[in-house]
C-alpha cells in the first residue's frame, strides 16, 4: 500500500485562468491536494483553446496543466454563481486566483469576504503588478512583466532587441513561488503556535522573474553598472557558451574556472594553452573572451557531436547538448530517472508529459489523470460536496449558473 501524498486532505479552489495563478495549483495537486478547477460555463479555462498540431485532439497545454484537476463549472459573474463559490469556500483550505485586481471585490468575493466565510482560508492572488501600487489595475502578462522585471533587457545578443525566452517564464516562475508561498501559509496555520488562520497571499507577476536576476541591481545601487545582452555568454568566466558542431548541432561548454581550462586544453590538444600567461587565469581569459571563444568555436567545429560528447564528459568537462523534444524523449537518462510521464487520458488513451518535480523520495507525488473534460466533476462537487439534490444542479445549469 503507497504511503500518503504529503498534501492529502488539503482541498485548493482553483479559479484563475491560464498558468500562473493555476500552475500553483498544479504543482499542489501533483502532491495529493485535491484540486477543484472552477471554469467559465462553455468555454472553460483559456488553455483549452491553446493551439495544437493538428493532430491532438485536445489542447496539450490542458492535458498538462488540468492534471490532477476536478473540472466544475461556475459562472462568477452572476450572483447565484458567486454564492455558489462562498458555499465552497467553507470547504476549502486555499482559494487560488489571478484576476485583475478589484475584480473579486466587485463581486463580493475579495480577502475580507474569504476570510468571514472561513478563517482558516488562505487566499493566494497572483496578478501582473499586485494588489497595490499605481500600476495595480494594469494587465499583465508573461512578456509583460519579463520586461518590467528586468529579466529580459540583458536576454540576448548585444545588436539585437531583447529576447523573451520560448516558454513563459515569468508564469512558471510566478507558478511555483506561489506554490512555495501557500505551503508556507499551511504550515503556518496548522504548525506555529499562533497559527490557526489562513492568510492573503499577494504576488505580482514580474517580481518572481525580478527576484532572479540575481545581483543585478545590488551592482546596480553599488556601481551604477547596467547588465547589457551578451548573446550566450556567460558574465564572470570564459570559455562559456554556444557552439555548433560538425553536423550542425548546438552544445553548450562550460570551462571557465581555473580548475576545468587546463582540462578543457587538454581535450582539445593544446596543453600549453592552460600555462600560457595569457589564459593561464580567469581575468587573463575574461580579457580575451572573443578570441578564446573563437579558438573554442573553430575547434568544436571540426567534431561531431558522437565525437565531441564522449571526449569532453570523459575530460570532466561540463558539457551538454542542446536538446529538442525529440532527443529528450530518447534520452536514456531521461527514460532513467521516468522524466517522462505517461497518464491515461479519456480521449488520447495516454498521453505524455513532465512527470512529478521535485521528487519525494518517501512521499512522491502522482499524477492521476491528465486534464479532463470541461464540467467533468460538477455531479461530484455539487451533490457529494455541497449536497444539491440532482434537480438543483439541473437547474443551475439550465440557468447557466454552472
């Protein structure tokens, strides 16, 4: 018999749309928290519309991010609708949303009202520049807040505009931060002595990726020095980048630090290059970046990657390709440590995803069912739950309240 998830017994109302406030959810829900996802009656969550290859029958981006997700629909924008929700909220440990802020509140669903209806509660709002502050009431998006927060400015080549990432970083990261601060309130509410009570969680979305520029404006306030784009190198060492090999495929080198050059001459075949006075340190090799990392390109451009690969990793070099989709899925380490989910699905029959992160090695998480068809566990959630008679809950949804 599998041990408990950690989170069994926490039960999340998910109401926010797309992937910050709800990868929160996500990341709960795969370690046992029941997950009810409250969705527009119709169209659902906007994931579900995401585009697909043509071949899926439903959006992947819902398969993965409505894992482990109670489907109910609810239409808050109506009275009876939003009643419904405070019925709810008796039930439930945490509310999770990421609507612009004020718009709760119109609804007579804001911190206050939450918290008068269960004090135990903890409310975890995630919006693009918070619940306070003279740009509250603005929208916010992914590439909206990489570029308020910092993040994206230095991404990139120095003759270029900045580069948003390919996936959206500023989301995820929101996602997981949010995550993080919502165990902390469980904690502090059921652990702390004066615990006992939910809390208000408020979290914008460009402060996640703003806390990740790491020192930037520490050098900032200290120097008045601007991090500017330097394509894929790195700031502080070299060798350090992007190269491409003989049959055209992208590696990333690591061989800054004074302990790896001398290894990464060796591989090359150039011994002396680790006690010529010019490279033999890092502020001699940081001085002369653009020629050593040529030298570097010119040789990685001799190899393939089948010859490059062993060569390096058996010179403890750190070294790694970059991979696509398809790579990762026939990467053996990938397929080692089970990266790679495979979940039933109603639909597909199974489909494939990220598996559980981080892992739990005594209490790992689970991912029970992809995501599901819209309204999916109304009859669940309202009979069982909220113990409407199934007249009622024909009702409600002949008004289009659900």
């Amino acid at each position: 018999m599998g041990k408990t998830l950690p989170l069994s017994g926490i039960r999340v109302l998910d109401i926010g749309t797309l992937i910050a406030g709800p990868f929160a959810a996500t990341m709960l829900g795969d370690f046992g928290a029941e997950i009810i996802k409250i969705e527009q009656p119709g169209r659902g969550d906007a994931l579900r519309g995401s585009p697909v290859d043509g071949k899926a029958a439903r959006s992947p981006s819902w398969l993965v991010e409505g894992r482990n997700k109670k489907s109910v629909t609810l239409n808050l924008r109506v009275p009876e609708g939003q009643a419904l929700l405070k019925e709810m909220i008796r039930h439930a440990d945490v509310l999770i949303e990421n609507f612009t802020p004020g718009t709760l509140e119109k609804w007579g669903l804001g911190w206050e009202a939450v918290h008068a209806i269960n004090s135990r509660t903890i409310m975890t709002r995630v919006s693009g520049y918070g619940q306070n502050g003279p740009y509250a009431k603005r929208s916010g998006y992914d590439r909206i807040a990489l570029g308020f927060s910092g993040y994206m400015y230095p991404t990139g080549f120095p003759d270029r505009f900045p580069v948003r990432p390919a996936f959206p970083t500023a989301d995820y990261n929101t996602g997981t931060f949010a995550a993080l601060a919502t165990l902390l309130a469980l904690y502090h509410r059921d652990a702390q002595p004066d615990g006992g009570t939910g809390q208000l969680i408020d979290l914008a979305l460009y402060e996640a990726p703003f806390r990740i520029t790491a020192e930037t404006m520490t050098v900032f306030v200290q120097t008045g020095a601007i991090r500017e784009r330097i394509g894929n190198r790195n700031p502080t060492f070299t060798p350090a980048g992007t190269f491409e090999t003989k049959d055209g495929r992208y590696v990333q080198i690591a061989a800054g630090g004074d302990g790896v050059w001398p290894r990464l001459a060796q591989a090359m075949g150039r011994p002396e290059l680790a006690t010529d006075p010019r490279y033999a340190t890092i502020r001699e090799r940081m001085s002369r970046a653009d020629e050593l990392e040529a030298m570097l390109a010119e040789w990685v451009k001799t190899l393939r990657y089948e010859e490059i690969e062993p060569l390096l990793v058996g010179a403890n070099v750190p070294f790694g390709g970059i991979y696509t989709a398809a790579e990762i899925a026939a990467d053996p380490h990938y397929a080692a440590r089970d990266n790679i989910a495979r979940v039933p699905d109603t639909v597909l029959g199974e489909v494939a995803m990220p598996a559980v992160v981080p892992r739990l090695e005594g209490t790992p998480g689970r991912i029970a069912f992809a995501g599901e068809d819209i309204g999916a566990h109304n009859q669940e959630i309202y009979g069982a739950l909220l113990g409407k008679t199934e007249s009622e809950i024909a009702a409600l949804a002949a008004a289009g309240v659900i």
